[in-house]
C-alpha cells in the first residue's frame, strides 16, 4: 500500500550578459506502509514505527514526503583585470520539515522492541502520571506540537507530525585563472548555510 503525488513548476532564464536566474516549486505527498530504510528485514521490521501491531503497520505519511519546495539560483558573470573571468552565484532552498512521531521510550505493545511504539497523548490529567514537572507544562507542549496538537486522547498515527520549515541559502564566488593553453584552475569561496 502506498502512494505518492508530486507537481513542479520550474522557471529558468539565461540572459546575453551570461546572468542566468532560476525559481522552482515542488510539491510532494506521499504515503506508505513501511518505507523499508534498512537492509535486513529485522531492521525494517523493529524500526517501523507503529501505533499497535507491529505485523500490521498502518498506512501513513512516508518518511520520504517533501512538502513544499522552493528553490532560487542565480549566477553573475564579474570581470576582472588580465583576461580573469570570475561568477558570484548562490542556491536557496526552502522547504517543508520532515514527517516526525512522537514515541513512548520502552516497549509499550509487547513486541520486545523499545523506541517503535507511537507515543498515547494525553488530552487530560487523569490520562497520564507526570514527573519532574506539572501537567500544565506538559499540556502546553503538547497544544503546541504538530504531532500531538490535533490527536489528544489517542495514539496517533505515525508521522502526524512535521518539522518546521527550513531555509538554506549557499554563496559561491569563483575565479577561472588559465593554466596553460589546455587548463584552467577554479579558485572557490563558498559559504554553505
């Protein structure tokens, strides 16, 4: 079982004075029993996060589930003295977090595997012992998380949750020096957020 929908759009213009501007958005879901991160059939099996059975996983959302994608590139051409060609570029990505689960450390369900089991949320005090705090504390941490706001009083699916959203922006300066009638050596600055 499983499934998965992506839709992109991509705009990209190379200008004459070599400047060359890119935008992209990406749009993925995705669904699955068991997304199968491991090599041996065990790992898979006690890895899966589930909310009851282990033989029985649940369909949810993939691990593998991007979201929202935005890209921008852009590349300048910057001349220099002596026959010296040099490009400023940058990349920003920004993009949907990861898919999470909240889990109960131990083995709540009998399967003899610890840190696989979704964690219950509580939806009131008389649902749960809490230790080294108060329940407001508790209660207010979980009305603010994605994977527990909206599945109080259940176990929740896996993967209710997600991350929150990332922006990474990366700058490159290059220099091309000739080494020779046949060479050309790069000179990189690179700042990677």
């Amino acid at each position: 079982q499983g499934d998965s929908e992506t839709v992109v759009f991509k705009v990209e213009r190379p200008f004459r004075n070599g400047f060359m501007a890119s935008a992209s958005y990406l749009y993925n879901r995705a669904r699955s029993v068991s997304d199968g991160g491991a090599f041996v059939a065990l790992s898979t099996w006690r890895d899966q996060y589930v909310t009851q059975d282990a033989n029985n996983p649940t369909l949810a959302t993939s691990n593998y589930q991007t979201g929202n994608r935005v890209n921008l590139t852009g590349s300048v051409p910057i001349p220099l003295p002596k026959g010296l060609t040099s490009t400023a570029s940058f990349f920003y990505n920004g993009q949907t977090g990861q898919p999470y689960s909240l889990v109960f450390n131990g083995d709540a369900n009998g399967d003899t595997t610890t840190f696989n089991d979704i964690a219950f949320i509580p939806s009131s005090a008389s649902q749960v012992v809490v230790t080294n705090g108060t329940y407001a504390q508790l209660d207010a941490y979980l009305s603010s998380d994605p994977a527990a706001k909206n599945n109080r009083g259940v176990v929740p699916n896996r993967n209710t949750g997600t991350s929150p959203w990332t922006n990474d922006l990366d700058f490159r300066y290059a220099v091309n020096v000739s080494a020779g009638k046949r060479a050309k050596v790069e000179v990189t600055f690179d700042i990677l957020n």
